[in-house]
C-alpha cells in the first residue's frame, strides 16, 4: 500500500458567519493523481490555499510530504510545486529566461542543464528564446508547469491547470501529468473539465458547500448513481417482445430493436442476466454495459448547492501573514 503524500483530517475554515471548509477529511497515495471537484464557491482553491501554506486553518491537521503545514511550512513548500489557473510567467522574458530565474530562485545545481533537459521535456527548445509574452496559451501553460518542475518537487498542485486550452494543448498536458506520475510524483488536482478527472485521477473527491458528499474512484463514483443498464440488441421483434417480458422493468427501443436492463453492472449481476437469456433461447446480437458518467455524478451530489462562498473574499490578509511566516 503507498503511503499518504497528503493526510487531511477535520480541516475547517471560515470567514466569520461563512463557513468554507467544514471539517473534511482525505488522503492522497504517493504518486498518484487526487482530483477535487466541486461547482464554484465549493472550497476548492481554499482547500489548495491551505494545503501549500498560503492559508491558515481555524481548525484540524493538514500533513503534506510528511510535515505539517501549520509548524513545518518551510520544509512543506521546499517539498511542493504550484501551477494556478493563470500561468505565472514573466512576459518580459524568454522561456529559457524564466526556467533559469526559477532555477537561480531554487539555489538549483547545474541550473543549464536542468533549464535545458526541461525545454526538452516540454517541447519548447524552438521557442526557448523568445519572449514568453509571444507564446501561445498552450506554450505558457506548458512553460509554467516546467517552471514548477524546477527543483523537482515531491508533490504537484495543478489548480484548473488546462482551462482555456484547446483540446489538443489539454491532452499534451494530460500526457506529461501521466509521466510525472509514472516517475513518482504525486498530483493534487482540481479541475472543471469532468473528462479531465476521469482520464487522470486514481481517486476523486467532490466537494459540496465545504463538505466532501462523495470520494472514491471514478468507476466507484459511478456505481453509486443510478441509472446502470444493460442494453440488449436483438435480430427482430419477437425476441424483442420476449426479453421484454422477462425483464420486468425494462425500456425497450421497438425501432432499434433494443431493451434496457436496469443492472448494477456487477458480474455476478451480469451472468444472472445472461442465464436468463438462455433460459428462454434468447441471443442478443450486441450486449453493452452503460453506467452514468461523471457529469451524472456531479450533478446528482450537487443539485441542492446553495449560493456560492466568494472564497477571495477575506482571503489577501490571511495570505499576507502565511507568506510572511
């Protein structure tokens, strides 16, 4: 079993009557991806605020690589990367100016060579030289997550890191989280895009007005929505009008000569269902398992979210005195 990068337990937080976070608890494993859904105003980017420091709990204990944030936060950020929704590049320098800045921040030995092995990594040797300011939004993404890889950190915050990408700028990126994992690095990701989630994460937490209502994999997410079925494609109506009649319940489709089996799409489940067929010398020429995806999932856990928590709101001072500690 991996240890925990990340260990969160009773975490709260409030502005005055407001309460954001509302004592959740989670763990994340030691290089995988941990993604934290929730609509706007859910607590997402206050939970991120706290677990790098930026913010101070009112309650509860936050470890992340091992060190509490509250009394270790100089060793939690040595083990810590940031990438925010915006990248955080400087347009008045190249993109081998900002690795290499970073990397003069970072104290980094053979600081040439890690700038140089990263524009490679990134695909960015060509443009390495050109002013960040004439990068395309995907080349500043990627120049900004580079940026973050500098010093190599333990574990990696990814906050919306592909929102307002194209699709093929989103999947270059989806490719490097999937290699920094492979390599041991753990991902702490919060996005807006459902897919995102579902390619990436090996576990999914959804948070709702500063409670976690749900945490599991994506397929355990799922399960846990109705609407599962198994859908039966048959050579003509009589067979049709036969299934029908053993599955009670059932939803059938007389033009596409298909029925629907409500089902938990569990194997046991799905043997029980095939035997009956049998039984009545029924042959399905198509057998499909269809479950709800993860926008079933979402809006089902937060269909009764009230008006959102500004979470900016009151949030300057508290970071003001974290970064000064």
């Amino acid at each position: 079993m991996k240890s925990s990068a990340i260990a969160v337990s009773g975490l709260r937080k409030a502005y005055g009557d407001k309460v954001v976070l509302d004592g959740i608890d989670f763990d994340v494993a030691a290089g995988s991806v941990f993604s934290l859904l929730g609509p706007n105003g859910a607590g997402k980017t206050t939970t991120v605020n706290v677990l790098t420091t930026l913010l101070t709990a009112d309650a509860g204990t936050v470890r992340v690589a091992g060190h509490d944030v509250a009394t270790a936060t100089k060793q939690v950020r040595a083990a810590i990367g940031v990438t925010g929704q915006f990248a955080a590049v400087d347009d008045l320098l190249s993109g081998r100016e900002n690795l290499r800045l970073m990397a003069d921040l970072k104290r980094v030995r053979s600081a040439d060579r890690v700038v140089a092995g990263l524009l490679e990594r990134f695909d960015l040797v060509e443009s390495a030289d050109k002013m960040a300011s004439a990068y395309s939004g995907g080349m500043r993404r990627k120049l900004d997550l580079a940026m973050t890889l500098v010093g190599k950190p333990q574990i990696i915050f990814l906050d919306e890191p592909t929102t307002g990408l194209d699709p093929r700028s989103r999947r270059t990126l989806w490719g490097i989280v999937r290699e920094l994992v492979a390599e041991g690095t753990t991902i702490f990701l919060t996005t807006q895009y459902l897919e995102e989630a579902d390619q990436l994460a090996d576990r999914i937490a959804v948070l709702n007005q500063g409670r976690l209502v749900a945490q599991g994999t994506a397929d355990e997410l799922k399960r846990q929505i109705p609407g599962t079925h198994v859908r039966l494609r048959f050579a003509d109506a009589f067979q049709l009008d036969t299934a029908a009649r053993v599955f009670a319940g059932s939803t059938r489709d007389d033009e596409e000569l298909t029925l629907r089996v409500p089902s938990d799409g569990e194997s046991r489940s799905l043997r029980a269902l095939l035997d009956r067929l049998d039984e009545h010398t029924l042959n399905a020429q198509e057998f499909s398992v269809h479950t709800p995806d993860l926008d079933d999932v979402f809006l089902a856990l937060t269909e009764h979210t009230s008006e959102p928590v500004n979470e900016d709101e009151n949030e300057n001072e508290d970071k003001k005195e974290a970064i000064a500690r």
